[in-house]
C-alpha cells in the first residue's frame, strides 16, 4: 500500500545527515530539531502555533483536554471514521454522539451535524477522511450559532487547502479553533515511528496545549494542571524536517497516480471513483473506490493473488463496534456509512507509483471485476 523504502532512497542523505546530527547534540528530547520542525510547519500550514506531540491520537485528546469540557458533554463526530476520533472521547468521559455522512464525500454530513445538536452539545470534532476537507465553511457557521468548539481531525489531509465562498484559503488543521494531525509513517507527511501535531490560532489555548503535552507544566515541577506526557522526539523531527519541503511533490506525485486511477475507473457500471468537493483539494492519504453490486472479498483475494494490496477503512463504523454500542444507536441508524463500509476499497497509493505499477493494478482490478460478471 505504501513504498517508504523507495522515497527514503530519494532523501537518503539529507534523512541520514538529520538523524546524525540528534545523535551527535545527544538533544533527543524537545531538542532544537523540534524547534524547527515546529516553525517550518506553522510557515508552511500557516498556523500561528503548532505544538507537536507523541501521535495523532495524542493530539485529539489533548486539544479536547484544553477545552475544559466537563464529564457528560457531547461531542459530534462521524460514525465513518478510524477509532481514535471517538476513543479520545470517551477517554475523556465525554459523550461521542456519532453522525452520518456523505455518499459522495464520505465527510461528515452537515445536516446530520445539526440535527444532532442538544444543549449537550459542546464541540464537533469533523474528519477529514482520505484527504480531503469535510465542509468546514457550514461547519464553522454551526459552530458559532451554537457556540461550540471546532477540533478538526486532520489526521489524513495534512496539505489539503479549503477554499471559502469568499475566495479565501486555509489548510487543513487551521480552520476549526483547533486542528491535529498524525506523522504515522503511512501520512502524507510520515516520520519513522510515531508521531502528531496541534495547531491553533489561539494564544491562550495553545499555552494550554502545551502545558497539558508536558504534564501539566509550566514552570518546572508546578504542576497546574492534569496533563500528559506527549512529545515528538527529536529524531522524528529531524526526519520531517527533511520531508516538509518535500510534501508538496509527494501530494502532487499522489494526484497523478488519483488521476491515473480516474481514467481507468471512470466508466466501469461497478465502480464509483473518489468525488471530489470543489472547495478543496484532494491530497489522496488514501485513493478509495466504492464498489457496486462487486464482491469485495473475493475481489481483494484476487488482487492479493498478484501481488497488489487492497484495503478497506473502515469495515466498521464506529456505532457497531464493541466497545462503543449505544442504545440511542442500532444497525441501520446510519445507512450511508454502512453502506459505505460494505462497499469501500482503497487501492495502492503513495509518493513512488509509476505508470507501469499503476498500469499493472488497474488492469487486474478491471479484470477481477469483469470476472464476475
């Protein structure tokens, strides 16, 4: 699904000299690699304080942490979405209330948004899915008539721009009051291990964020404050500090190989290619069909039989899993994420696919296809 070797080949000494240097300042730990990184990010994104943590999960609880919501109060978040969006916050003994979401976009349904809000209500936490932006201008809109906090999971779609009806522009992660991603190896923007980012506009609330990241503190050994040990270590940092200034080429590279697959799927009665909303661009985390009337398994055991990898996020919306069933919630509640989660399959995608790979994939998944017919 992703060939990180083949991209660390094309960086390999810019990637070797960064990591030596950590090893050679013996600063592994909140080290001026992390320094940098943070200030080329807040250039890139544009945002006015990024503080980088452990993860991407780390970074959801602990943005959700600094709004100072108290036990019981709900958060809206889509159903069709990875564990983390919602473990965060039940984690927190808040309430996940789970929404559907869009056929076309498989973002989170604004009008399902607003018909879940109660005087519970107290944040929407919107997911970016596969790289490209849910609605963020209604979203912001619903926000404030109803006074509530925006934390946008962009886990997926770091590099994504949304445009506003006025023209204006933002990235992904700066819109909502807060954003957070995830450098998890696979991201758009990947390191070597773990690693996560917040982003605010917010002054107050990111000196609260960065408390909360280290232990509650402040001062050394005044602890304010219940917080957490989240920190992205040096070496991380170093590794996407090389690899920033190259994510613009590697969205590129991943909109070629999209565009490759558009051609070929484009016409297939049983296929139904990524929709694209024309408010934002699309940075393809992951490049994901929505099959019809195809038998997905047998479909993925053809694939995996020469050679081609084919995954399904999400098999599962989050209102049918175990640990998160819900009385308020049953089978058929949320007919497009289910849906959505029967029929998804997303297909080989990242920075190093030629037009011969892309060739080889798509003629055996047309072949696959046809062959059960």
């Amino acid at each position: 699904m992703v060939d990180l070797q083949t991209q660390y080949q094309h960086i390999k000494a810019d990637i070797d000299r960064g990591i030596q240097a950590v090893i050679d300042s013996a600063s592994f730990i909140k080290g001026p690699a992390v320094t940098s990184f943070q200030h080329n990010l807040e250039a890139y994104t544009g945002a006015k304080h990024v503080i980088p943590v452990g993860n991407g999960t780390d970074a959801l609880q602990i943005a959700l942490m600094a709004l100072g919501l108290k036990p019981g109060d709900e958060v809206i978040t889509p159903t069709f979405t990875f564990i983390a969006t919602a473990e965060v916050v039940a984690l927190l003994g808040l309430t996940p209330v789970v929404v559907d979401v869009d056929w076309d976009t498989m973002n989170i349904s604004v009008e399902a948004i607003r018909k879940a809000i109660t005087p519970r209500t107290k944040a929407i936490v919107p997911v970016h899915l596969f790289g490209q932006c849910a609605d963020m201008e209604a979203i912001m809109a619903i926000a404030q008539e109803h006074k509530l906090y925006v934390v946008e999971d962009a886990c997926q779609a770091i590099g994504a721009e949304f445009t506003f009806s006025d023209g204006t522009k933002q990235q992904a992660a700066t819109i909502g009051h807060v954003g957070c991603t995830s450098f998890f190896p696979s991201k758009n923007l990947g390191c070597y291990g773990d690693g996560g980012a917040i982003f605010t506009n917010d002054d107050e609330l990111a000196a609260q964020m960065r408390a909360i990241a280290n232990h509650g503190m402040v001062i050394r050994y005044h602890h304010d404050q219940v917080g957490v040990n989240s920190r992205l270590d040096s070496i991380q940092a170093a590794i996407l500090d090389v690899k920033l200034p190259h994510l613009n080429d590697y969205i590129a590279a991943r909109q070629r190989a999209a565009a490759y697959y558009d051609q070929a799927f484009a016409n297939h009665s049983k296929i139904l290619i990524p929709a694209r909303d024309a408010r934002s661009t699309h940075v393809f985390h992951q490049y994901t069909l929505r099959l019809q009337n195809v038998d997905r398994d047998a479909l993925r055991e053809a694939l995996a039989q020469v050679g081609i990898p084919a995954m399904v996020y999400y098999p599962i919306p989050l209102h049918m899993q175990q640990a998160y069933q819900d009385p308020r919630y049953q089978a058929g509640h949320f007919p497009v994420a289910e849906q959505l989660a029967a029929c998804v399959l997303s297909l080989p995608m990242h920075t190093e696919l030629d037009e011969e790979q892309l060739e080889y994939i798509t003629t055996h998944v047309l072949q696959a296809i046809d062959a059960q017919l």
